[in-house]
C-alpha cells in the first residue's frame, strides 16, 4: 500500500520567503510621477459694455445769443458820430460825418416811435437764462481692462496687483423745454428838431440826402424779470475716453466665483460740440438764432470699483461690475452760450467677457 506524506510546515514556510530577495533587487516594474501644480494666471484681460449714469448738462446764457437787440443799442448813452442799431431802427453816421450833430443815415419802422418831436428806437435783449440740470441716462460705451497679478496672501487666498483701463462712451443730452427769463429794453429818443419823418418804414441811406435828425440820444434802460420766452432745442454730443490705473484686490469665494475691488486715479479727453435752434420771443418781437461750437478738453479725477466674476474654465470667464467716478466739469461755447457738463457722480454698470493666461 503506498503512503501519502503531508508537506511539512516549514517546506512551505521557505517555498513563500524564497522569491523575496529577487523581487527586492529589482526596479518596480511601474513608478508614478506626481507632476507639478500648474502655475497661476497671472495676467487677465477684460472687454465689456458699460451704461453710464448721473452725466449732466446745464445750458447756461440760453437766448444770449442774436437775441432781438443783442449787440444793439450798444455804446455811451449820449454823445453823436457813432453808428447805433436797433430792433426798430437805426441812427448811423451819414457821408457828412454827422455835420453840426445831425443825420440823414437813419431809418424806423413804424409810426407808434414817433412822440410828439422825438422818435423812440429800441433795443432788448433777454437776460442771461440757465436751464435746470438735465441728463440723457444711459450713457452707453466700451471698456478694455487689463490686469496683472503681482503676489498673493496666502493666509486668505487672494491675489493683488495692478489693473488698468481705457474707456470709450458716447454723451448725448438734449434740452427742449420752453425756458423763460427776464428782458433789458434800451429806449434811446433822438430829437426830430420840427422835421416831420416820412411814413414808417423809412430807411435813409450813407449818401443820403434825406431829412437831418440829431444824432445824440437821450437813454433809459428799463429792466423786468419777465418778458421774454425761449423755445427750441439745445443739443450736446461728446465722445468721451478715460483711462484710470489702480490696485487691485481679487477675494474668491468658491472654485467659481470671485469678487474683486480697485480704485486709483482716471483722466479723460471729452470731445464734444453744443448746438442750438431756438426762437426768442419778447415783447418787440420774435428772432430766430442758433449757432454752434466745439470744445476737446482734459477731465481728471478718481474711481472705485467692484467686480463680481464667474468662471467658465481656467482661462475664460464672465464678470459684471459697478464703477464710482468723480471727475472734473467740462464746458463748451457757442458764442456767448454754454453748455456745463457735470461728471462729479458718474455711476456705471459693465457686463463682460474676461481671459487669464
């Protein structure tokens, strides 16, 4: 009968232990590298739309300008040999240089000037107007920004550095609302000397001759808060470019989102043109102005900002922010008209796109 052994315990013991060595004397058969963390971005460029708010305008002077009488009347109140006009007529010097004080070189326009032996000539003009503060909300523009990272605080995760922006945004406010004033009316009587004037309208002429009246006047000026009555439109367009340059500090509040806020200094170049078509309306008549002028000026202040970004991936992401600007007035001229235009309290709103690399 054949017999069966059982293996001995310390058989198998050295069968286990054996390959141990060999193993141990050999490089693994695979290694795993743990690569390096990807760096930071550090660089983040930016392009939004953005809506302006609480841009100004004043129209200041309104009616000033070719107003019935404006320019007229002007010169001393008494004395001869001087060319004076008038709404309502004229007293000039005649080719005889106004000999022995008298003229022919004159003109009126209706029969109500004459009194008694004198003749009247008028000339008002509108006292200077101002229209109350009007704004054109919104403003609409663009903006590039740029921002670099310059460290981090570790403690609270959050990088800062210095961003920077150039901004354009187009100004249009327009002011058609009736506005009324007060009116200066110069009354200037010439003598007429027992010459009785030919019938209204009479226009003399340089070479003349014609019938002679003194060329001195006697004046009254006679002011009234009332009496005159603008209508029509004013117009103000600008292009506006800013630049403002600031520190930068970036708070995240989960993997996606983060907010951010800056503040620094901001200049701009406001290029702008102020336009008017009105109608003057006192009591000697109606006149019909407009007139035009042309400005580029330097604005300078400061801003403070605050950004709400998400991001899409690493590199792309969406923001919308809120700005604070406080920057000087700018004013342009039409004549003797003004427009002011106020960015004191300019409030603005971006959306946009961002990209770090």
């Amino acid at each position: 009968m054949k017999r069966h052994y059982a293996p001995r315990p310390w058989a198998l013991a050295i069968l286990l232990i054996a390959p141990i060595p060999a193993l141990a004397a050999e490089e693994p058969a695979l290694r795993v590298k743990l690569e390096d963390p990807a760096p930071a971005e550090k660089n983040r460029f930016g392009m939004s739309y953005k809506m302006s708010f609480n841009i100004t305008a004043e129209f200041r002077n309104v009616g000033n300008i070719g107003t019935p009488g404006a320019g007229r009347g002007r010169g001393p109140a008494t004395g001869g040999g001087i060319d004076r006009f008038y709404d309502d007529g004229y007293n000039r010097v005649d080719s005889s240089g106004n000999r022995d004080g008298l003229t022919w070189f004159w003109g009126y326009e209706n029969a109500g000037q004459i009194v008694g032996d004198t003749l009247a000539m008028h000339s008002t003009s509108v006292a200077p107007i101002s229209s109350k503060t009007i704004d054109g909300d919104p403003q609409s523009g663009l903006e590039l920004t740029y921002g670099r990272e310059l460290g981090r605080l570790e403690k609270h995760n959050a990088g800062w550095g210095l961003e920077a922006a150039l901004g354009w945004t187009y100004i249009d406010i327009a002011d058609d609302r009736p506005l009324a004033g007060g009116v200066r009316t110069i009354t200037d009587t010439y003598d007429l000397g027992g010459v009785i004037p030919p019938p209204a309208p009479y226009n003399g002429t340089f070479q003349g001759p014609g019938p002679l009246i003194d060329d001195a006047p006697a004046r009254a000026i006679v002011s009234s808060a009332r009496g005159a009555v603008v209508t029509g439109e004013r117009h103000f367009e600008a292009d506006l470019f800013a630049f403002r340059l600031g520190p930068y500090i970036d708070c995240p509040i989960d993997e996606n989102w983060m907010f951010s806020i800056s503040a620094g200094p901001a200049v701009g170049i406001v290029d702008g043109e102020f336009r008017f078509r009105q109608t003057v309306k006192t009591d000697t008549g109606r006149r019909f102005q407009s007139g035009s002028g042309s400005e580029t000026d330097i604005v300078f202040g400061g801003y403070l900002s605050g950004t709400i970004h998400w991001a899409i991936n690493e590199q792309w992401g969406l923001f919308i922010g809120g700005h604070y600007t406080a920057l000087t007035s700018y004013e342009v001229k039409a004549g003797e008209q003004k427009a002011e235009i106020r960015f004191a309290r300019v409030a603005s709103a971006t959306f946009g796109v961002t990209f770090s690399f």
